[in-house]
C-alpha cells in the first residue's frame, strides 16, 4: 500500500504527542531534558522522516519525534549517527550532507554544518575540531576523506584523504582511528591519522571493519564483517571470515584475532565491564576481552538492528523493514530476561545511553 506524503505527515504528529504517560493533549513545540536517558536514532526509509526517541532511565515516560518536538520541523532522511560533547549532539544526515548542532538537554537547533560534507557518516570530536568520515560519492574510491571542522564557527577547515568507505571514527592520544566498512565497494583497512601531522597510516584487518572500542589495556577492539565472493554470474561463491581482531596501538599491528566460521557475518559489538558482546544471525553473545575463542552459547536470541550495553543490561533495537516504527528492546543481563520493549523511531539503528 502507498503511503502518502499528508498520511505521513499526520502520522508523525500523533505519534509525537505519545508518551508512557500521555502527558500530552495537543500538538505544540515543547522544552524538556533529554540530557539523562536513552536516544534512539532512526535513519528513516521512503516511508518517513530520520528520527529520534527518548526513554527516560526508568522508562517512566517516553517521547517520540523529539527533535520535532523542539523546532517545529523534521530532521529528514537519513540520519546516519549521533556524536556528542557536553552541551552538544551533532545530528548526522548523510544524504542531505548536513550536520545539525542541537542543545544536547533541550535538542533546540544551535547551527548546522551545511558545505565541505559529501555522505558524511560518523563524527568524533577532540578538543575543538571536529573529525567527521565521508564515503564523498559512494560509487567512486578515490574521494573518500575524513572533514575537519572547526567547532567554532561550525566551518569545514581541510579535509583528510582516506581510503573508501570510511565509517566509524575515535580517537586517542593525539590520534584518529577509523573504521573502512566500505560503501558499494568492500575495504580491509583501518586508518590512523595523526592529528597533528595529518599523517595516514593503515592497518590490514579481515574485510568489512566497523563497529571499535578501545579495551581496559588502551588498545582498540575491530569487529570485521567479513564478505561475499560473487561468481561471474553473480551468484555466491563463497565467503571471506569475519573477525574481532586486537590491534596494539603502540605498534599498529594485529595482536590478537578471534575468527568466525565461514559463512558467519557478524555485524554489532559492544563492551562493558571487560565483556565483549558480540551480534551475529539473529543472537547475541558474550565473551571476556582476551578471549581467543567464540562463545558456544548465545546470551539473548532476537533479531538486532543495533545494540549497546549499560549497567548490566542489554539495550537492542530493531528497524524491520524499515517500513514502520522499530521496536525497542531491554534485557538483564543476568536473567537474559527482557525487561521493557517498546516502539521507537522509523529504521531504528543507533542506541545512546545517556548517563
């Protein structure tokens, strides 16, 4: 069925009036405190808008479309990822080539980044400047690059040639690591930039590098993807493995790589308390950082489209098929028992828990 423009319209106001508590009886701009909680990214699809929910820490209220809410228009499609400082969060649409400044407590609109972006993806900030990852044109593997942007006057000051498909980005001790997942294309690399001397170096993983951490040892944690071989015909040939893989950042070498069976692509992780939680086809698993094996048991059985992990408990979303809400999940850790679901935005991808 056809979903039209005025339908969705309609619907992106009711469901911004809902809440656990229907505390809300007419639609109107509103001023409320988002900065203790949880924020659920959804990227949106054809059927609707980028958007943002909000559960409280005890799940006490709930409010959908929240930067809606607070400005009077829609964030658009597709809202990629979120970064944050401590007075900011920094809104990023990749299609659009903007990055949107909002109060991190109230999400009212401070600025926004609008020229130097091409499919910006994932941001970090140090000190002042912004590191923001771009794939440029996602068909193309020779204008990929890392935009530097000056956090006080929200203006693209150089930007940092990488190679393609740049995703994730962090940072420490004076340095970038970025993630190359890849766009249309697969990549194999994770970038180090220096960020005084912009100096890349690249280190060879397994295929399809997204999801990183740095562990309790100060080294960064890469969860590998693996990928598909295609025949000429296109069919399925056969598979490259996926891998959590240890790199020591004194010496940018591999220390440590824990593989899957062929065939296994795994696609989230999260870390806490010297756990590394791990999601591939349809389960979440657990192991301890300096595992060198997989675990033989899986913790949680549900269909994933994101994941994090806080105060012992495991927070999921799911985007279906990016036709309707997601849905929103809680379990304790210890029982494996889910403890909240909810609805939460269109194609709902990204969880930050805010504490």
């Amino acid at each position: 069925m056809k979903i039209t423009k005025l339908f969705l319209q309609f619907l992106s106001i009711a469901i911004l009036v809902v809440s656990c508590q229907d505390d809300d009886s007419s639609v109107e701009m509103v001023n409320r405190d988002y900065s203790k909680g949880v924020l659920i990214s959804g990227e949106g699809s054809s059927a609707g808008t980028g958007s943002i929910s909000y559960v409280a820490t005890d799940r006490s209220v709930k409010y959908q479309f929240i930067y809606l809410s607070a400005n009077g228009v829609e964030l658009g499609t597709f809202l990629q990822s979120i970064a944050f400082t401590e007075d900011n969060a920094y809104l990023i649409v990749d299609n659009a080539n903007t990055v949107t400044m909002v109060d991190k407590a109230t999400f009212i609109k401070k600025g926004e980044i609008t020229t130097g972006l091409q499919t910006p993806r994932y941001m970090t900030v140090v000190n002042n400047n912004a590191y923001v990852s771009n794939w440029g044109d996602p068909f193309s593997e020779a204008d990929d690059f890392i935009a530097v942007v000056d956090l006080t006057n929200n203006s693209v000051v150089k930007k940092i040639a990488v190679s393609n498909g740049p995703e994730q980005v962090i940072a420490k001790n004076g340095k970038l690591y970025v993630s190359h997942k890849g766009a249309y294309t697969y990549n194999n690399v994770v970038s180090v930039i220096d960020l005084t001397t912009d100096v890349v170096t690249e280190i060879e993983v397994e295929d399809n590098p997204d999801e990183m951490f740095f562990n309790n040892n100060g080294n960064l944690v890469v969860l590998s993807e693996g990928r598909l071989l295609y025949n000429a015909d296109y069919t399925v040939g056969g598979h490259t493995i996926g891998a959590i893989q240890t790199i020591d950042i004194a010496t940018n070498t591999v220390s440590r790589s824990v593989t899957f069976e062929e065939g296994v692509h795994p696609s989230l992780m999260a870390f806490s308390n010297d756990q590394i939680f791990y999601y591939t086809n349809g389960n979440v698993y657990k192991i301890a950082e300096n595992a060198t094996s997989l675990a033989t048991e899986a913790l949680i059985s549900k269909t994933l489209s994101g994941m994090a992990v806080s105060n012992n408990e495991l927070h999921g979303v799911d985007a279906g098929a990016y036709k309707a809400q997601g849905d929103y999940y809680i379990y304790d850790l210890d029982s494996g028992e889910e403890i909240y679901t909810s609805k939460v935005a269109l194609g709902a991808a990204k969880i930050y828990v805010l504490e």
